[in-house]
C-alpha cells in the first residue's frame, strides 16, 4: 500500500455545501486549499450527483474553483489526527497523509434512527438513504414508497421519489400539524425558502402528509412489506416496498471531537468568524446547526474567508448567516422528538445493529460505558453513529470521548503510517 | 445514464446501469449484504457509508461499503448473505 503526504494552507474536510463554498471563498487568496470527501464525488449529500449535472447549484459552486490552486480529494476518509497540524487518512488504495496551517471542518449531518420492531428488515432504511441509493442506480419506478419519521427531509425526499416514478404512498410525520403550522409561518420570513415551500406542496400534491404519526412495526419476511403506523389513537397498515424512515439529523462531530474542538448541545460551538475552540480549526454547516444548504453555503463562505484572514469580507455575510439561522432554530423546534417515540421499542427490539443488543439488555445498564463494557453495543463498526443518537434519546446517556480511528481502517494503513515515523510497533 | 455493466453477485452475473453503486447491484440480485450477528439478513441503511450493514466483499478485498464504491465492469461481488 502506497502513503502519500500532502500539504494544504487551507485543508476542507468535507465537499457538500458548506466545503464547497469554504473552498471556493479561500482559494480566492491564491492559496493551495484541498477538500477531502469520503465519496466518490463532492457534494455531500444533498448535492450528491449534482456536480455532475452542468445546470446545478452543485455545478456553478464547483466552477468557482476552476483556475485555483484547489485539489479535491475524493474517496478519501480521515481516521486521525497524530499530531496538530496533519491529518490522516485512508482511500481504497492507500493512505495519505494531509498537512495543513488552516483546517474547515465541514463533515455535515447524518440521520438520526429510532428503533422499532421490523427496523432491521431489508428496505427499511433512512429518507436520506433511499434518495441517495437512487441517485447511485436503484430503480424506484412504480415501487411503493412510505416515509416516516420527522423533519423537512421526508418531505424532500418524498418529492424526490415521486419525480423518479415512485408510487409515494404517504409521508407519515410524527409532529402535529400545529407545529408544521407554526414552521409554514417561519418560512415566510425567508424569500427564498417560500417559493421553495411553494413548489414543494405543489410537487407533493397527491401524496397524504400524515401529521402526530409514527411507526409501530414493520412487518416482512427478510425485507419489509408492509408497515403499521399509529396515527390518531389507532393503527393503520400500509403496503411497501420499501420504508423510508429517518427522524432529523445529527451532526457527524466525531473529527472535531477528537481535534478538541468544544461542543454546545451535540453541535460544534463557533464564534462570529466560525472560528473553534481550537486555534486554525474552523466549522461551517450542518455541523454549528440543522439549518440547511442556504445557510451551509453562508457559514462555509465566512468560514474560508476567516480561514485566510478576509474578515472584513467574512463580516459582510454576518446579516445573511443571521436570517438564516432564524430558520435552523425554527426547524429544532417544529420538527422536536415527541415523548411517544421513547415507546417505540419493545424490550426484543434490536438497538445495536452491529452487535445485534436489544433494548431490554441495554435498559439493564445506566450508562453508555457501562452498556458497551457489558453487551458490546456501540463496539460495532459504526462506532456508534446509528445506536448512539438513538440511546441518547431513550435512555439519555452521552456518548464516550472519542478515540482514534474514527473509522475503521486497515492495518495497514496504520502500520505504514507508523513506520514512516520510527520503528515502533503499533500496540 | 442508459448504457450498462455487468458484475458478479456471489457468482450471478447481474447487470446494472453505469454509475450504479454496489450496494444497488446487491439489491438487483436480491440478496442481502451481509448476516448479522443473530443471523438476520441485513441491506443498506444509511446510504453514506456510516452504519456498514452495506459491507461486501469486492474483487477479493473484504468490508468495503459497497454504497459508496461504483460499479465497474466485471467486478466480482460477494456478500455473506
């Protein structure tokens, strides 16, 4: 396996909205910047395929960097940081070695899943998922689609399918209709997020939204087939093939948790200028807040713009990043977890899919440490990422430090990386 | 996006449109991507590469998160599901 070292003024971790525009904003000083993305290709995951496509917001943003010194680092997963300064990473092929005087950290959100009974099925999977498993090939023509969970994400997923083909059977949204109400009243402060609304109702008609809404169960044989919802006091069931259920985001801090960056209720604290707790370590996008792509593209603007010493310029976007965080706050409070989702899982219920632990085996334990001492849940190699949100929610334990390597990563990868330093053997 | 590949799943050859990722391939040939530890057949979850129940086994290396990895042609894909 070839290690390779490289050097960046400004190193971006992350290529969705937030990197992109950080990169974009700090290649303008002429300054050597890279972005580093797990993926194939930039653009995260709500821009995922788009840059692709020449007449896409993803696409004019990527333009921006044409003619500077920008490399993309595509198909690249940081694992660590040894030292301040150099960040480690991995790719299929070898590991690599990434310098940098400024860091960006803008690793985005994941959703958040809740455990219920059948959530293990094949085709249960997340609203993200399924829409990103379409834009990777998966036909979904005249297939039979039901989402459920929360948040603004069901609502553009459901969209999504539907132009794909998709027989969108219902959405099924676990907050009330009052609290959709109150958001839908929030919106109108925000120009562009409006006409957005607007075209999204239209581009749903047809398709049931169900508000005060959760799944009960879903039922199949190896894959799901259909699923029971609760809605109004009783329970209906509907036939699937698949079901896409994911209740909001979660912010993906596990980097900027090992970096030592301070975190303020789960999300990465920055000041005015996005700047961390650590020195040279800014943070731009889903990781600050929920707050959307617009509001992504601001933060990562500041972001790189602070990031090279602009702050007059990072300060002219002050007023944007400010309208636009209204509307994260908004999205916490409509789309906020409803008590009933604590009830979802029967003691049998799978929590830790990696390790396969129940939730009455994790209830026996009262504390996440303790609970992965005693039943390997969390030991897995999600390192936690599906069943630590979830075990927060029902049990409200708090996760771990964080430990290196974030992900799991060949042997090889840290054994070469060692040898280039001294001739120690790796414990 | 209309011209396709053909890999193998678990020795079936199946034919995918290109670009398509692997885990998309498994699903086509219907199988599961892996068994989990009780022995439940297991698919994609999250779609981007964090919860691994998509892991697979591609051309001889094991573990790859097969929805983030795209489909070449005559790759060899095999799951232990």
């Amino acid at each position: 396996m070839v290690s390779t070292r490289k050097q960046f003024d400004v190193l971006i971790v992350g290529g969705g909205p937030a990197g992109i525009a950080a990169a974009a904003a700090a290649a303008q000083s002429g300054k050597r910047v890279g972005i580093v993305d797990d993926n194939a290709a930039v653009g995260g995951q709500i821009w995922r395929g788009d840059t692709a496509q020449s007449d896409s917001e993803a696409a004019s943003w990527l333009a921006k960097l044409h003619g500077w010194d920008v490399e993309l680092c595509a198909g690249m997963r940081v694992f660590d940081q040894p030292t301040e300064g150099v960040l480690r990473a991995e790719s299929t092929d070898r590991a690599c070695e990434l310098e940098y005087t400024k860091l960006i950290l803008a690793t985005g959100a994941r959703e958040r899943f809740l455990p219920f009974p059948g959530w293990t099925l094949q085709n249960v999977l997340g609203a993200g998922a399924l829409q990103a498993l379409v834009k990777s090939g998966l036909p979904i023509s005249g297939k039979r689609v039901v989402l459920g969970g929360t948040g603004p994400l069901l609502l553009a997923v459901a969209a999504y399918l539907k132009n794909h083909g998709a027989r969108v059977v219902g959405i099924y949204e676990q907050a009330s209709r009052a609290s959709l109400a109150t958001f839908g009243l929030k919106l109108v402060g925000q120009k562009g997020k409006l006409g957005q609304a607007f075209s999204l109702r239209k581009e749903l008609s047809g398709i049931p939204l169900i508000t005060s809404a959760w799944p009960v169960a879903a039922k199949g044989d190896g894959a799901v087939r259909s699923v029971v919802m609760s809605r109004g006091g009783s329970h209906e069931e509907i036939a699937c093939d698949y079901l896409a259920c994911g209740f909001h985001l979660v912010p993906n801090t596990e980097l900027a948790s090992l970096i030592g960056c301070h975190l303020q209720n789960g999300f990465v604290h920055v000041d005015q200028f996005q700047g961390t707790s650590r020195p040279n370590v800014f943070c731009a996008g889903e990781l600050t807040s929920i707050g959307g792509v617009e509001l992504s593209l601001v933060e990562g603007q500041i972001a790189g713009l602070s990031a090279i010493g602009a702050k007059d310029s990072a300060r002219d976007l002050f007023g944007a990043r400010r309208k636009m965080r209204s509307f994260a706050e908004a999205l916490d409070r409509a789309f906020a977890l409803r008590p009933e989702l604590k009830h979802l899982a029967p003691a049998e219920t799978i929590v830790c899919r990696c390790e396969d632990v129940t939730y009455g085996q994790l209830t026996q334990h009262r504390s996440w440490r303790a609970a992965k001492l005693h039943t390997r849940c969390g030991m897995g190699p999600c390192q936690g990422r599906i069943c630590g949100p979830a075990t927060q929610f029902l049990l409200g334990w708090t996760l771990d430090s964080v430990r290196p390597p974030i992900f799991p990563v060949a042997l090889q990868n840290l054994v070469e990386a060692h040898e280039q330093k001294e001739h120690t053997l790796v414990m | 996006m209309s011209e396709q590949i053909a890999v193998s799943v678990n020795g079936r050859p199946v034919t995918v449109a290109a670009g398509s990722s692997v885990a998309v391939a498994i699903m086509a040939a219907v199988a599961s991507c892996r068994t989990s530890v009780s022995g439940q057949p297991r698919g994609p979850l999250c779609g981007m590469g964090i919860c691994f129940e998509c892991r697979a086994q591609i051309d001889g290396a094991a573990h790859q998160r097969s929805c983030q990895i795209a489909c070449k042609a005559g790759m060899e894909i095999k799951t232990d599901g």
